[in-house]
C-alpha cells in the first residue's frame, strides 16, 4: 500500500507549524515532511512519536543572498558555507529522526558549468561520509528550468547520473512528477528505470502544480504504476492546493479508487 508524505511548506500554510503536523495526521497521511523545519528538532520528533508520524526529510536552508536563495552546493567559493549548512541540517535531521536531507545545490547563472560541477562534486564527496555518520541519507533533484531558470540540476537524469557515479546508499534521487513531466515526460518508464537510484518521489499537478488529480499529468495511472514496481518508500504531496488544503484532499480518494 502506498505512503503518502504531506509537505508542511506547502499545505495548511494558515496554521502554525506543529498544528500542521496535527492536521496531517488528521488527514490520514503517514509521514511529513518539510523545507524548512520551524520548530526544534527534539520538539519535532516527539510531536511526531505522539502523532505516529515518520519525519520523512528536510532540506538544507538557501543562503541570505538572493543567489543563493536555492542553495549553493554548486557554488564555487562557498565551500565552507556548504559544509557548514550540511552540517547543520544533518545535526538537526539526526535529532528529530528525519530520513533524508534534500540538498540545494544552487542556481549557477554566469558561472561556467565545468566550475560549477567540479564544485558540486567535490562537495558532495566529501558529504556522503558525513551523512553516513550521521545515519541520515542525502538525495538531491532536479528542478524545472521553466520555474527555476539558472538551478544547477533542472533534469531527472543529472540526478541520476551523480548518484551513479558516487554509487553509495547514503545518497539517491529525489524524483518529483511535476519537475520531470515539465523537462522530460515518460514519467512511468522515467521512475521504472531508475527505481535503485530513487530515495523518495514527490508529485503534484502538471502545470499548475496543484493537487495531483487536476492538469495533464494522470497521476492515477502514475500511482498504480508506482505501487506495482514495489516502490516502499514515501510520495511526498509538494503542491500548492487550489483553494484549501482540506478542500483538496479529496484526490487521495478518487486516485486511489
């Protein structure tokens, strides 16, 4: 059976952050997960022990420069800034028990993209063993060049070429429907291809990037067919609802119908 994630920096953005959480659990989802979280780690984790929630991942914060605003893991020069920044949300990912820490690698407008990829590379070698120590798996993703023009990783397939060639548990893809039928489509055969490589999926509307059972994407067919590879892990719910958060949470009936 299907898991489902909700994404606290996308839903019930009206309440406080914990009381998000609550909702979720009303909602019937089994995990949360988040941008950025806004409380403390250990409150996160035991408001999540008592609502029987899993912490599926956080993100690494952007930086306060608006270059930086997606990350800078790519960033030539900020080097120690991204360790510091790793550190930090693998410190806070240990504490509250989250799976994963998505990290930003950052938008790379003017910057030549061999200098930008040796940057990545050479940071994420050196964060894999940090994050094995710290029990906490990295995945990274690719963003839409339409929403996020300049972001260092805008196709499914840059993310799957960097996990294969480090080739270690302790870092995956993140696969987001919205994303991938944006650059790439063949989205079924998309996550078949790759399902070894995939830390976690995401999925939203096509393009609106509302509830998953509006726009050109059927996510219906997409769902069944991810149950069918086997596929244990969470579906993190990223998408931004059309009026309420619980006005649309009718899509998980009819989808799953």
């Amino acid at each position: 059976m299907l898991r489902f994630s909700a994404h606290l920096s996308f839903l019930w953005l009206e309440l406080p952050f914990a009381e998000r959480m609550e909702a979720a659990k009303r909602a019937r989802f089994a995990g949360v997960e988040c941008a950025a979280p806004e409380i403390a780690a250990a409150e996160m984790r035991d408001r999540a022990k008592e609502l029987g929630l899993t912490i599926v991942g956080i993100n690494t914060t952007p930086g306060e420069a608006a270059s930086e605003r997606l990350g800078f893991a790519a960033l030539p020069g900020r080097e120690k800034a991204f360790e510091r920044n790793l550190d930090a949300a693998l410190d806070y990912a240990a504490i509250a028990g989250a799976g994963h820490v998505h990290v930003l690698s950052g938008l790379i407008d003017g910057i030549p993209t061999t200098d930008a990829e040796a940057t990545f590379m050479r940071n994420m070698e050196s964060a894999i063993p940090r994050a094995e120590k710290a029990g906490v798996r990295l995945v990274i993703e690719g963003l839409n060049s339409r929403d996020r023009p300049g972001y260092f990783l805008s196709r499914s397939q840059d993310a799957f070429t960097i996990v294969d060639r480090f080739a270690s548990p302790w870092l995956k893809a993140m696969f987001d429907t919205y994303h991938a039928q944006i650059m790439e489509g063949d989205i079924l055969a998309r996550i078949a291809g790759n399902l070894a490589r995939i830390g976690h999926i995401q999925i939203s509307g096509v393009p609106g990037r509302s509830e998953p059972d509006f726009g050109e994407l059927n996510h219906r067919e997409v769902l069944a067919g991810i149950d069918r590879l086997g596929w244990a892990g969470f579906i993190g719910c990223e998408y931004k609802p059309r009026t309420t958060t619980a006005e649309g949470l009718g899509w998980m009936t009819t989808l799953l119908a």
